[in-house]
C-alpha cells in the first residue's frame, strides 16, 4: 500500500472505459483533464465514465480539472508540424494563420505589444529558442537560435516578461463552471504569476457555493516561484510543472527549486505535487531510464505528496506499464524515507493545538510501536489531513460516510478512505476498525493499530481522542 499518490492525465492513448479502468485498478489515486487539449464534451464523457468505475469497483479516485491559464499557444500548423531551422527567420502572426517552417500565428494577439525587441522566447518547454529581431504592423520578425519541430497548440513562454492579459479567460470561468457541475475534486490552475490569480478563482467558486473543490496552484514561471511563500498560504495544493517552469528559468535551478517548494509545502500543510518528465522515455519504450527511476525516488525522499504522469499516459505507447513502474519505483523509495527525521522537522511548524498535538502523538506512536495502520474517522478529512503531514510510517485509513470527503483525499500523502455508513460511538468505530484492519491489511497477533478523531463525530471539528489496539 503505497503512501505517496499517483495522477495520471488522460489523452487519446487512455481514454476508453477499458484503459481508465486498468488506470483505476492498478494504483492511480487521480485522473487529471488537461483542458488546453481537451473540449467540454471529452470531460463530461471522462467524468461520467470514471463516476460509474468508482461505483463499480468501490474505488475513490478522484478528478482533477486543469485549465489553461494565461499562456500563449501556437495556432494550427500544415500536416501538425513544421521544422524551424537554425538562423532561419520566421514571422510570428497576430491573426490567424496555417502555420508552416515561415510563420505561424499565435492566440494572444497583443504579443506584438508585449514583449520588446531581443526577447528570447522559447517554445515546446524550450526546445526551440527565438530572438524577436523585429516588428512589423501584425507580426513578429524572428531568427531561429535553437532549431526544432513545432507542432499545433504546443506552448509559446516568455521569459522574465509579465504577459499583460487578465489570468482568467472567459473559457477558463466556464471550465470552472463546468468542473462545478461536474463536482470535480481538484482544479489545476496554469501560469499563475502571484496569489492574487488564486483569490480570483477562490471569489468565483464562493459565488458558485463550492467549497469541495480543491485549487492546485501550478509554479510554472519566474514570478510564481518568488511569490511562493504567499502562493501556498491561499492554495490547497502546489504543483511543481517543471516542463514550463525549464523554459522561465535555467535547468539546472530546477532541482533546488522543487525542493524548497516540497519542504515549503509540508511546512504550510498543503499538498506537494512533482511533475513533468518523470518516465518520459516510457512515453516510446517499455522501460524508464536509471535517471527517470532517481529522480522519481528522490521526490518520494523529500516527502512529496503525489507524483503525476503527462504524456506517459496521455499519447504513450505504455500507459499501464508506466503506471506499474512508477508504483515499484515509490514503493522501494518509501523504505528510505528516514520518517524520524520528516516527524521531528514536521513538530516546529505545527500549531500549538489539541488537533495538531494528538496528530503528532499519533504518528510517533505509529513510528516507535511500529502500528501497522492509522484509523482515523472523518467527516470533512481534517485529522487525516493533518496526521499526513508528520508523515507516519503505516497508512492513514480515513472511514467517512461523505462520498466527496473520500475523493478530497486523493492526494494525501499516506491517506486511505473508505465510504461507510455512519459515525456512531467510539466502541462500534474501534471494533469497525479492528475489523478493516484484518480484512485489509496481513495482521499477525498483538499487530497493533491506532485510532484517533473527534467526539462526537458530527459535532466536534477537532481531534480529542486517541486509543491503541492490539489485535
């Protein structure tokens, strides 16, 4: 039972019921929609089919929304690619235009106004570099200095350059709409630039009336990464897209970066996502490379909450097995995880609380009794969430009669709901408990297990207890 989560992206390689069942029953804890590359009517059909699979095979996975954010996005090119050669020039067009090795159009029509002469920009995560050498009345002259293959859609960054465009389209409000309808559980916001694009997504779901959906804040740029600190404190998640992120700063920064994001986030008590280029070579080939299989141990090690697959899975050639891998790879990498240290490092930033004392006890109970699980009844994922944080050594089984609670805990390190039917008295929850835990896990006699929450469960929003079984 591996502690760290798996998202996969669904794309044309895994959207069949079939496929995304395979997905479900071999580890993935969320399905993400990425809907620069995807129309309302794909999502809906996803949804629906991953709503009937839940139901199905009594899973919980969850659905994450990723919407496109302010980021500039090449037109259509002929026959979907075209090749830039080096110290060619090529125009960038503000109208709408079939692309071809010459031109290509772009969908942010004030570019032109954007960015000054000798600005590099870099397309496809920086594959391929242009220098703006010139400006015409609708274009942008270019030189190629690092040549490649462009292809529809692919992304266009401008380093260090503040794009001036509102952060939400009126698309992006309507997929927030959608997601809403949908009762999606995660939404992916791309390029944000401070905290304030996540206040403007808070205010829109406060006046929709949701408060399940849960804001992954993408640190995709420059301005992102500085602004980190006050990012965190309004967002519910951090993902780490390194892909864009390669192409705002230097490579070799990344590294560095994603761990200071990891360790702030644990300290901030929100969840940590790792992404882009974890198995890339899986994406063709049937196996990852030494250097995919450390760089997905070594953000197990820094406490990450969830790794995510992109094009693995979304037009790879080995989606299921890029999904089994990445289960191996975490599965070996969390007997490493030196959990003393995380639990002590986790205690200085923790409030001075009953909930986040108990919560403390609870995982060093489980680390010097060697428990091999954590009962926590919940109704809202509160304790659950919190215990995750000290990152305790055996899984966190979280039973909750809310369907929604058990799906906003998808991405929780170490978390496990499980849908039952009510929260009674401590003694019927201490012997439902002890009953999961021999049904679930291979318990051997005087195994002993923890049970912690708050009583009584639909009136206290609190941890107040904590009990030790022997089994």
């Amino acid at each position: 039972m591996n502690k760290t989560k798996i998202i996969a992206t669904v794309g044309p390689a895994t959207s069949d019921r079939e496929t995304i069942k395979s997905l479900m029953l071999n580890g993935v804890d969320t399905l993400r929609i990425n809907m620069s590359h995807s129309t309302p009517d794909f999502c809906r059909e996803i949804v629906s089919i991953v709503n009937d699979l839940n139901e199905e095979l009594n899973k919980y996975v969850a659905i994450m929304i990723d919407i496109k954010g302010p980021i500039v996005r090449l037109g259509k090119i002929q026959n979907n690619h075209a090749f830039l050669k080096k110290g060619d020039k090529i125009r960038i067009l503000m109208e709408d235009v079939l692309g071809d090795c010459t031109k290509f159009s772009v969908d942010y029509k004030e570019l032109i106004d954007d960015v000054p002469l000798n600005t590099i920009l870099k397309i496809d995560d920086g594959l391929i570099e242009l220098k703006v050498l010139d400006k015409g009345f609708d274009y942008l002259l270019c030189e190629v200095l690092k040549e490649g293959e462009i292809s529809s859609n692919k992304t266009l960054n401008v380093p260090n350059i503040r794009l001036n465009r509102e952060f939400l389209s009126e698309k992006d409000k309507k997929i927030i709409k959608l997601a809403h309808d949908l009762n999606v559980d995660f939404l992916a916001l791309s390029f944000i630039s401070s905290y304030e694009d996540i206040l403007e997504v808070n205010d829109l779901l406060i006046n929709l009336g949701n408060n399940h959906l849960q804001i992954i804040s993408k640190i995709e740029n420059s301005c992102a990464v500085d602004d980190i600190d006050n990012i965190i404190k309004v967002s519910d998640g951090i993902m780490i897209a390194r892909g864009d992120l390669g192409a705002e700063i230097s490579l070799e920064r990344i590294p560095g970066v994603q761990k200071r994001i990891i360790s702030k986030c644990h300290a901030g008590g929100v969840v940590s996502i790792v992404a882009t280029e974890l198995l890339s070579n899986m994406t063709n080939f049937d196996h990852p490379t030494r250097a995919e299989v450390s760089d997905i141990a070594n953000a197990v090690l820094d406490g990450t909450d969830a790794v995510m697959l992109s094009g693995e899975t979304t037009v790879g050639k080995y989606p299921i097995e890029a999904l089994k891998t990445m289960e191996k790879i975490i599965k070996v990498a969390e007997m490493d995880i030196d959990y003393d240290n995380i639990l002590e490092k986790s205690v200085k930033t923790e409030k001075r609380d009953v909930t986040g004392t108990i919560a403390y006890s609870v995982a060093g109970c489980a680390l010097r009794l060697k428990c091999k699980a954590i009962f926590t009844p919940t109704m809202s994922g509160y304790t659950a969430k919190k215990i995750s944080r000290f990152r305790p050594i055996c899984p966190i089984i979280a039973p909750t009669p809310n369907f929604d609670t058990t799906k906003s805990l998808a991405l929780n390190f170490g978390v496990y709901p499980i849908l039952i039917d009510d929260l009674k008295s401590i003694d019927a929850i201490v012997e439902k408990s002890k009953k999961m835990a021999k049904e679930m896990l291979s318990l051997k006699e005087n195994d002993s297990i923890i049970i912690t929450g708050g009583y009584p469960f639909k009136k206290i929003k609190s941890t107040n207890f904590m009990k030790i079984e022997e089994i």
